[in-house]
C-alpha cells in the first residue's frame, strides 16, 4: 500500500465520463417534469434536486468515514489507477490478504469509489446549474431571482471540496483536513439551501417573514453555535474519541476526568499521533470527547429555547417544529453512541441531523427579515411620498 501512487489521474477521465452518466438522471427527471415551465422554475427544480442529492452525500461521506473505508482506495482519483474496484481486484486482494481488517479491502474500496462517483455527480450538477443560470442572464429572457454569482460560488466551492477530498486521501485521513472536509460539506449544503428558498420566495413572497431583530441573532448565534459543535464533533470522529467516555452523564465514572487538552486540540498533527510523534494519549481522546460533550449541553438549550420562542413568536412555525423535532433525534443518537458503543446507523443519523438543523436554521434566517428593517424603510418611502 505504501508504494502506490498518492495521485494517479490516469482514470480521471474515465471518471468524469461516470459522474456524467450518473448527473443524466436527476437532469433528466427535471426535464421531464420542468421541461415546458419557466426558466427560474426549471432552475429552482434543479437547484433542489442538488441539495438534497449533497445531503444523501453528505450522509454517504459519513458512512465512509465511520465504516473506516476513507482509505479503501489508497490513491486518487481512482483506484490503484483504476476506475472502480474492478479493475483493482488483484491489489485489493493482495492487500487484503496481508491485512484483512486493514483499511484496504474489496468492501472498502466499492464504500470509497461509490462515495467518489456520487461526489463527482453532484459537481456536474453544480456545474449544469451555473452554466444554465449565466445563459439565462445573459438571454435576458426571464428575470432571474437569483444572481449566476451564488451558482458560481457554489461551483468554486465544490472544487475545494474535491481538492479536500483528494487531501483527505493523500494525506491519509489527517484529522484536520477530514473535519475540513466535513465542514465544507455542511457549508455546500447551506449555499444551495438560500438559492433554493430565494427561488421559492421569488413565486410566493409569501415566504419570507418578519420577525423581531433579537430573534434573528438568536437565530445567527445558534447557527454559529451549532457549527462550532459540527466542527467539535468531526474533530471527534476522526480522532475516533467517541468511545473514550461509555458511560453518561459521567465519563469514566467521574464528573472531571483525566484530561489533557493541550494534545487533543493540536490540530496540525497525523492521526493518531502527537506533534511531536508520539501516539495520542487516552486523555487527550478524553478532553476531545468531553469538550464536544460540554459544548452540547449548550448547544441544546440555545436550540430549545430557540425552538420555543419561533413557535411562540413568530410565524416561523414549521421551522420551529423541524428543529424541536431533529433536536431531539440528535439528543437520542448522541446518548446512542455513547451507551451503545457507536452503532453505525445511530452516527451517521447524528451527523445527517446536524446538517439538518444547520439547514433548517438557514432556512430560518433565509425566510426572515428584520422588523426594524422594514420599519426603516416605511419611514424612508412615506418621506420620500
């Protein structure tokens, strides 16, 4: 394993050719069914097939991550210079042979290079998306409700997710660069999230709402929290620090355990390892556990209360029902993982969740204006008048 080739762009081609073939039919289903509508509908259509193709993608990158196969295929793009585990099947089984629970097996490798084509579909659709939405521009034919710029964002920011790919790959799942990876993940979810719901409020206005200045930053601090808790939780992930504490409320059968903060959050460093080259010490997993675990106790009660005053305050009512409801599955998978020692579907729901709030919060603030705005500029038209 440890002679091949980080990067071996001999199949990217072929590749390509596959992401293609597989973006094909979601393009195709929108044709179908949006063919004959109006060019900001089409777009709309197709801007939500891609979120929620990115959050299935999302959940296939943490099942990769958790089932161990983000080394399944030791180079990229491709596999040991193959398109797919097919034409790999001698070096994975040699692999396999001297290491049958290493990160090299023909299970694995099909985890991975799934997990590739999916990524590589989703970027054709993105970049379907932009080149549709600049033609419409620039035909002036239909007004389009959405700037080509958020499009083009959107296209950038998936090619860093793949060089984050790559990297995690090459850089054989260094810690740092996997957390990153997971983050600009979340991030491309949220991208594609405002331009769907700008598209939607562009056909019923109907959809945004006022609410009270203090409820947007309680709106914008639990987002901001809740990404800081994503970011603790990748950390704890990849540093496979979930089971450093089994037991709860306690860890370790105390309510302050042996920790050592200082190694856990050394971010620049190989997994597994210290910075200085030595292996990580229990603590260190300790502290990363524990502080993810802190942290969410604050998470939830932001999130709750959050939850309680949009159903009570606001007309943001069904958000608030999508986010008391996930709140609570990330409660109950969080305490899965933990008591359960780390059940498969129990993480990667914990992870899909987190996203799922960090889009219905998007959502919130995307569908929501402040009062005092509008306030400002009734007072602005009436002097004007």
């Amino acid at each position: 394993m440890d002679s091949v080739a980080l990067y071996n762009l001999a199949p990217a081609l072929q590749l390509m050719l596959l992401g293609v073939l597989l973006a094909c039919g979601p393009l195709a289903w929108i044709w179908l069914r949006k063919g004959r509508q109006s060019t900001p509908r089409r777009l709309h259509a197709l801007t939500l097939l891609t979120l929620f193709l990115t959050f299935d993608l999302v959940l296939f990158g943490s099942f990769t991550r958790l089932t161990d196969s983000g080394l399944g295929c030791p180079d990229w793009p491709g596999c040991y210079g193959s398109a797919s585990p097919v034409g790999a099947h001698a070096q994975i089984s040699t692999a396999q042979q001297a290491m049958p629970t290493g990160p090299v097996t023909h299970g694995k490798a099909w985890v991975e290079m799934i997990h590739r084509y999916l990524a590589t579909a989703v970027g054709v659709l993105i970049l379907t998306l932009t080149i549709a939405s600049w033609r419409a521009y620039r035909s002036g034919q239909d007004s389009l409700p959405v700037s080509p710029w958020w499009a083009t964002v959107t296209l950038v920011w998936v090619c860093l997710q793949g060089a984050f790919g790559a990297l995690t790959v090459t850089m054989k799942l260094f810690p740092a660069i996997v957390t990153l990876h997971l983050l600009g993940g979340v991030a491309l979810l949220l991208l594609l999230c405002v331009q769907s719901l700008r598209f939607a409020q562009a056909q019923q206005p109907t959809l945004q709402h006022q609410i009270s200045p203090s409820l947007r930053h309680l709106l914008w601090f639990g987002l901001l929290l809740l990404l800081l808790q994503l970011a603790l939780g990748g950390w704890v992930s990849t540093n496979y620090a979930v089971l450093a504490c089994t037991d709860f409320p306690r860890c370790q059968g105390q309510w302050w355990p042996d920790m050592n903060f200082q190694q856990g959050f050394e971010i620049w460093r190989e997994l597994g390892l210290s910075r200085d080259g030595q292996h990580i010490t229990f603590a260190a997993l300790t502290a990363i556990h524990y502080s993810h675990r802190l942290l969410a106790y604050l998470v939830i009660g932001v999130l709750a209360g959050l939850a309680w005053r949009l159903h009570r305050q606001s007309p943001l009512q069904v958000q608030a029902r999508w986010l008391a409801g996930l709140l609570l599955l990330q409660i109950l998978t969080g305490l899965s993982n933990v008591v359960l020692d780390w059940p498969l579907i129990a993480a990667v729901l914990h992870t899909g969740g987190a996203a799922a709030l960090a889009l219905v919060l998007t959502w919130s603030l995307a569908g929501s204006r402040s009062q005092a705005v509008e306030r400002v500029s009734d007072f602005s038209v009436s002097r004007l008048a």
